[in-house]
C-alpha cells in the first residue's frame, strides 16, 4: 500500500513561541565557527504556511531553549509516483514565512540546517530534496540540492551547512520575514510506473521527523 495511503498525526501549527538563554560573563555575541545566543529572547512566530506538501495544520514550529536553533516538524510532506499516486504528487513543496523578533543589537543567520524522512525507490526512480533560504526583499539566497537514486527503501538524511564567512544575515536594524522555502521531487525515470510506487517524505506518522535550523549571531555595527 503506497505510504501516501496511511493517516499521519496532526500537529497544529504554534502561533508563537518563546525562549530565552544568558550569556555567560565576557562572552560574545558570536565568533567565526561558533554559535552563541544573544543575551535577551527570541520570538519567532508563523507569518504564513503555504504549499502541497504542508496543508493546514501539518507544519509545527518550535524554538530550542537555547536560542540556538529551531525545529519543523512535518505530519503530511510526501511526493510519489506510480500505483496509487495522481499526476501532480510527483512533486511537493512547502514555503514557510517566519516572523524572527531578534533582541537589539544583534542579527542571524541560518547556519545549518538537517533534514530527515523516508524514502522507497523502485529500480530507475530517482528523487531530489531541495531547500532554499532567503530574508524578505534581499536578492540573496542560498540553495542546497540532494539527490537519491533508486533502488532505495530506506531513511535519509540531508544537512546543509554554510561557511562562516559565506553566510546570509538579516539585515541589522530592519525586520525583514525570513524564508524557508523547501521542496520534494520524485522522477519515475525508466521504473515502471503501472506496477511499481515510488515516493520520498519528509514526515512521520508519530510526529518524529523533524528539521533543525541552527542558527548563528553576531552584533550589529554600533
């Protein structure tokens, strides 16, 4: 039975969540190859969720406690071809619309981010995961790509890093809505699409599955 064909877990999408951290006595806002929180809280709310991979209600937010990274976490995130799939499941996305309160003084940047789920690859299939990171109005965006060639049943991982000097920070002094824009793929290739399914997902159906965000800081120009 194609995967796509199981009930997965609602998560509600959170309106807004709230952490906080201290920075230590003498430490800095941050440093080439580290990643340390700013001294104050970090609001990131949900401005919008769009797209086929996350309808409504199936895309959660989370903020670690440390200020340091955040979790999505996907219930219905799936791409297929083949038995059981319609024409246009070949290729899902989702576009998430962040609202990032950052205390004064300091900016970010998405360091890395790690992606998981599961994916089963009749021989011939292949599939692609995509990401692709941006702030609001800024002609910057930094695209990572991984492939996957079938045969394949398996789980996968992806991460995508950035070098420190390579990285794309908001910009200080002005809010600007960061965007996450990431997407799944599936090309049947040479398998044989009336016999076989072929799908790759980034979801769970115990809620499981999540992708981290880590992000990294420094102060702005005085």
């Amino acid at each position: 039975m194609p995967r796509a064909s199981r009930t997965g877990a609602v998560i509600g999408a959170a309106a807004a969540l709230v952490a906080s951290i201290a920075l230590s006595p003498g430490a800095s806002a941050a440093t080439a190859g580290g990643i340390v929180a700013p001294p104050d809280k970090i609001v990131i709310e949900i401005a919008t969720v769009n797209g086929s991979g996350c309808p409504l209600g199936t895309a959660a937010v989370a903020v670690a406690p440390d200020n340091t990274a955040f979790t999505v976490t996907y219930s219905d995130y799936l791409a297929q071809v083949g038995v059981g799939a319609d024409p246009t499941d070949f290729r899902k996305n989702c576009q998430l619309n962040l609202v990032v309160h950052v205390p004064h003084g300091f900016t970010y940047a998405v360091a890395s981010a790690d992606y998981r789920g599961y994916a089963h690859l009749a021989p011939g299939a292949s599939a692609v995961q995509r990401a692709s990171y941006y702030f609001q109005g800024s002609p910057d965006t930094a695209t990572r790509t991984h492939p996957y060639k079938g045969p394949y049943d398996n789980n996968w991982q992806a991460t995508d890093s950035t070098d420190w000097g390579q990285l794309v920070w908001a910009p200080c002094g002005v809010k600007r809505n960061f965007n996450i824009n990431t997407e799944l793929r599936v090309n049947a290739g040479t398998s044989d699409t009336s016999k076989t399914n072929s799908f790759i997902a980034m979801d769970s159906t115990d809620g499981d599955i999540k992708t981290v965000y880590r992000l990294a800081w420094k102060e702005c120009p005085a």
